[in-house]
C-alpha cells in the first residue's frame, strides 16, 4: 500500500504538523485538520489545494488563501504571485526531509513506525 506525507510549514520552512494518508487520498481533505488551531496572515499551498469550501475555511480564520486556481475552474481566482513564490519553503521542508535515507526510501513497512520517524526527523530539523 502507497502512503502519502501531508505537512504543515511555517514561514521559515520548518515543519509543523503531519497527517499520513493512502496514496489515494486527495490533499485538499486533509487540508482542515492540518490547520486546526492555526492562526496566520496567509496559507500558501498548490493547485491541489483548490477548492471553495477550503478557500471559506481560511478566509473565516482570517488568513489569505494563496492559492493557483485550478485549470478546469471556471472562474479564475486570482492569487498574489509575490507571496506564491514563498511556498517553495514546503518543498525545501520536504527535501530537508529526504537527507535522512529512511525517510527517502520509506524503510519502515509499518505506517505509525514510518510516522514516528517523520516526527523524529521533524525535531532533528527544529534543532539546527
């Protein structure tokens, strides 16, 4: 079975708060429970994240919704490209991440022992 890595950044790149899912799962579900209890000016996440009752979630707590419209939406909603550029600081997380060889080659058969790790290395990154 497949799994996917859902995370939570803050500004500076470090990671948050991770949901662990099948590989079949689409990203903009686990969008609410990744930013529960999170206040920010703005969220900035990719095409995936695209949908309506995600962009009213974030607008109800008071952040910005930075996020590409989709290509099959009808309307275009418009996103601040200035601040979109900063979202390649998930990516760079993410590649943080892949520095530690079981986490790149996802060793662990188990998910909750592969969740651990990620917690793990999560910290290790919060100490440099």
């Amino acid at each position: 079975m497949t799994t996917k890595i859902h995370m939570l950044a803050d500004g500076r790149g470090r990671p948050l708060r991770f949901i662990l899912t099948g590989g079949q799962v689409g990203d903009v579900l686990t969008a609410p429970a990744l930013l529960d209890g999170f206040k920010t000016e703005a969220v900035l996440a990719d095409k995936a994240y695209d949908s309506n009752a995600l962009r009213q979630l974030i607008s109800d707590g008071g952040a910005e919704a930075v996020i590409p419209s989709n290509r099959t939406r009808k309307m275009i909603i418009p996103h601040d490209a200035a601040i979109y550029r900063h979202r390649n600081r998930i990516e760079r997380c993410f590649n943080k991440l892949k520095h530690f060889r079981r986490f790149a080659t996802r060793y662990d058969r188990r998910a909750i022992h592969f969740l651990a790790f990620i917690h793990l290395a999560a910290a290790m990154i919060w100490m440099r």
